[in-house]
C-alpha cells in the first residue's frame, strides 16, 4: 500500500472518528442538560449556541468525511483487484450512500 492511500485511509479515519465524537457528545452531554430544567436551560441553551451552533462543525466535516471515505474507497480498489477481493463494493458503497 502507497503513502498516499494510507495517508487518506488514517485521514479519512480520523474524520469519521471526529463527527462520532461530536455526535456522541451532542447525544449525552449536551442533550440532557438542554432538555433539564427547562425554562432556565433553554435561554442558558440560547446563549451558548449564540455565536456558534454545532452546524457550523457538520457543515464543514461532514461532506470532508465523506469525501475522504469515497476517496480512499477508490483509491483502495486497484488493491482489491490484485488480491482477489473483487471491485464490487465501491458500488454497493456509492448506492448505499445515495439511498440513504
């Protein structure tokens, strides 16, 4: 494997472990702390979303991740060919991904 299929798979990695990352902590930290105490946490919710929301951050990551992931799937495939694998699931990868 080349340099630069390993560097787009660890960065392609990263990327999906940093909007799973995020994910998870919207999902346990942030959640229940907007969602108790309510007339008080929905302004104190207000304020701290002010400037900056958590869209700003999936905007940007989000299609860098896929594209990333995509990237490195192709890049990967003349890999697959050689052993024996089979180049049919960037395919399948590409439909799953415009289905959902």
């Amino acid at each position: 494997m080349s340099t630069i299929k390993q560097l787009l798979l660890i960065l392609s990695i990263v990327a999906l472990g940093a909007l799973f990352g995020a994910s998870l902590y919207q999902s346990l930290i942030e959640g229940p702390n907007f969602g108790a105490n309510v007339p008080d946490s929905l302004e104190h919710f207000r304020v701290f979303m002010g400037d900056n929301n958590p869209g700003n951050f999936f905007r940007v990551v989000a299609p860098a991740a896929q594209i990333l992931v995509f990237v490195s799937l192709l890049s990967s495939t003349g890999l697959a060919r050689e052993t024996g694998v089979g180049g049919c699931w960037p395919l399948s990868f590409l439909l799953s991904a415009a289905t959902s």
